[in-house]
C-alpha cells in the first residue's frame, strides 16, 4: 500500500487514482502494531512471584500460565493466513488488537478463570500479529525487509523493556497490586487501532502489470510447494522455535533465579528492562548487518554463544546478573530480528511469507511452551537452578546448528 499506486474500480467512467496513505502512517501503524507483541508478556515475570503468592500457584500451574499464550501461538498460527485472506492484513490485525485488549482488561480482574481466560485470548491475538506483520512487510516493504523487520524488533524490544521494569513499581501504586500492570497494556491496543482506522477504510487493488499482492491471489496460487515439505522451512522453524525456548524461559524465570541468588525484587525487575532493553541493540546491530553480509550464518552462530557466555555467567557470578542479562538481551535481540527476517528473506513473495510465518511460530511456539513449563518442573524436582541453566545451554548449542543451516542465502521452491 505505502510503495505502490492504489486504484478502486469507479463505475461507468472506469477506474479511478485513490490518494495512497502516506508510507510514514502506514509504518507508524505497523510499528505500533509490534510494540504491542511482547508488552503484555514480559509484564507478567517481574510479578510472576506475587501472582502465585495471591492465588497459591505451583512453579509448574505458574509456568503453564506464561506458556499458555505460546501454546494459543502454535493452535492459531496455521489458520491466521486464512485470516488474512478473508479480512485483508489491515482489518485482521485491528481485529487481533481488539482481542488482545479485551484478554488484557480480562486477565487484570479477579478470579482464576478471569486469569486464565484473558491470558488465553492475549495469545491469540497475538498469533494473529505475529502472523501478519512479517507479511505486512514483505507486501508494503519488499525492498527494505531487514531494516523494516529490526525497526519493529526494536519497538517490540522497548514496550517489552519498559513493561518488565516498570511492573513492579506500578504494582506497588494502588491496593490493586500486580493487577494494574497486567491490565494496563489495553490502552497501546486501542492506540495501534486507532492509528490503523485510516487503513481499514480502503482496499488496494494492485495496477495491470504489477504483482498481485493480495494474501491468496495468484501469486500465492503459484507459490510452489507447501513449505511444509520444504526442508529450509523447518530449519527457519526449528530456529524460531529454539530461539523463542530461551526467550520465554527468560522473562519467565530469571526474576526468580535471581531473587533465590539474593537479588532483590526490584532489582530483578529492572534486570528484566535491562535484558530486553540490550535487545534493541542486538535488533538494531542484526537489522544493520543483514543486508551487507552474503548470509546470516554468522549473526546466526555468533548470538547463541554470547547466550552461552551469559548463562554461565548467571551460574557461576549471580552477583554479576546486570552484565549477564545485558549480554543475554544483545543475543535475544539478535536471534528474534533473524528470524523473522528469515520469513521474508528466504520466500519469494509476502503470500509465501505469510504461509512459512506461519507454520514457523505454529511449530516454533509449540516447542517454545515446553520451556517455562520444563524448567519449572525441573527446579520443583531438584530445588535448584543449575539444572536449567544447562538446559538452556544446551538448547543453545542446537540453536547454534539450525541457525548455520537457517542462515544459507537459499530460497523456498
């Protein structure tokens, strides 16, 4: 829409030039859109350990609890190209937005079932987002997909920092407590959707001649092959997948991991900011080097190391956390630009995109779920940390090898 010439049928006399929404709206909406993505997630670490204080919550019920949206990923994410198709982007990610402030206002109310209903709608939503957007990229962005994909990543990375720091504060405010911050991102939703509204009263029909861009048009009809049976497909996979298990064991655990090491509550919590705040470094250092290197294998092998680096660090240095969770947070902000990068970067056209996204974080986020909820279990089962932090490791080192195998400067058939 930003980078093309919009026409609407008009009747007897023809067709007729509709004024195109200026490129500067259109990425203001798209970046609102992502910074949505994380914020309503890495609110819930930080206060994770007061929520299951209030509500007598195991470290297992706990962990299921933050890997609930990630399983709402892996169910949702195949059927929201569908719908795509039928809405249009625009009008799917408005509706996306709506779901996820209504699961936000949900989730902050009392009861368990208002807790885990609203938890369950966020993830939801944010399947469809996550979904649509990569496509929104590679539609209206075809030219600049790794510098769009890291300015996003960058956006995503500073609600996600601030939510995480200003949690525990904010819970201290009023007699609500830990409530007030899990519902209070339903107003960036609104905000996004209203930044979208100019959007949704217009559909672009693409000029003769050009491309046919529309999610299920012929270019998707000629795609190729499901990237289903494609084995660079499951190697973008297993590499979003991989990166995304220590992404949420993360903001998941390292508030606790850190607080049993003797770190207070209010400096794990801004430990949080820091690690997603060093990740706009590692976005913006990934998004600025994508398009001078021949591939990605390098940034690809490079971040799961600084990760090990970093884990190690919170094993053997806890007092240190501050260093560790910055390196770690360069890394995460690394391996999440690449792999969505990888969307665009490895299809041939945004239908493509849209279809490899989506059987990426359907499967990605299915193995991503494993992670809170295995680490949790692991600490209930041997009262120490030191077993997932080797976990972690160890995922690491796999990540390492699909990212290799990721990173090739191949294409989808």
């Amino acid at each position: 829409m930003s980078e093309r010439t919009a026409l609407r049928g008009g009747g007897s006399g023809g067709a007729r030039i509709v004024r195109t929404l200026s490129p500067a709206l259109v990425l203001t909406g798209l970046l609102l859109v992502a910074g949505n993505l994380r914020a309503g997630l890495t609110t819930v670490g930080p206060v994770l350990s007061d929520i299951t204080s209030a509500l007598g919550l195991t470290s297992v019920a706990a962990s299921v609890l933050v890997s609930l949206p990630l399983v709402a990923f892996a169910v949702v994410s195949p059927f929201a190209p569908r719908v795509a198709r039928a809405l249009g982007l625009e009008r799917s990610l408005a509706l996306a937005l709506l779901l996820l402030a209504g699961g936000l206002l949900l989730r902050s109310l009392p009861g368990l079932g208002s807790l885990w209903t609203g938890t369950a709608l966020i993830g939801v939503a944010i399947a469809v987002l996550n979904v649509v957007l990569p496509a929104l990229v590679k539609r209206d962005f075809p030219t600049r997909i790794g510098q769009i994909t890291g300015a996003y990543s960058v956006v995503q990375a500073v609600f996600a920092a601030i939510a995480a720091g200003v949690a525990v504060p904010v819970a201290g405010l009023t007699a609500v407590g830990w409530r007030l911050p899990l519902g209070m991102w339903a107003v960036l939703a609104v905000i996004a959707i209203a930044v979208l509204a100019p959007q949704l009263r217009r559909r672009t029909v693409v000029p003769d001649g050009q491309e046919d861009l529309t999610l299920g048009g012929e270019g998707h009809r000629s795609g190729g092959r499901s990237p289903w049976r494609s084995a660079l497909a499951w190697q973008v996979t297993a590499f979003m997948g991989l990166q995304s298990v220590g992404f949420y064991i993360f903001i998941t655990w390292l508030p606790s991991i850190e607080r049993s090491a003797g770190i207070s509550p209010e400096a794990a919590g801004w430990h949080q900011l820091l690690l997603n705040g060093c990740g706009i470094v590692g976005s913006v250092t990934c998004s600025f080097l994508i398009p001078r290197f021949r591939d990605q294998r390098l940034l690809a092998a490079a971040a799961p190391a600084f990760t090990v680096i970093a884990m190690l660090g919170v094993l053997f240095a806890p007092a240190l956390s501050a260093i560790w969770d910055s390196i770690a947070g360069v890394a995460g902000g690394i391996t999440i630009v690449l792999a969505l990068s990888f969307f665009g970067l490895r299809t041939r056209h945004h239908a493509q995109a849209a279809a490899l996204s989506g059987m990426a974080q359907s499967v990605g986020y299915l193995v991503a779920a494993a992670g809170p909820i295995g680490v949790g279990a692991l600490h209930d089962a041997t009262g120490s940390w030191t077993g997932p932090l080797l976990v972690v490791i160890g995922v690491q080192a796999v990540l390492l090898v699909f990212g290799l195998l990721a990173g090739r400067n191949r294409i989808l058939e």
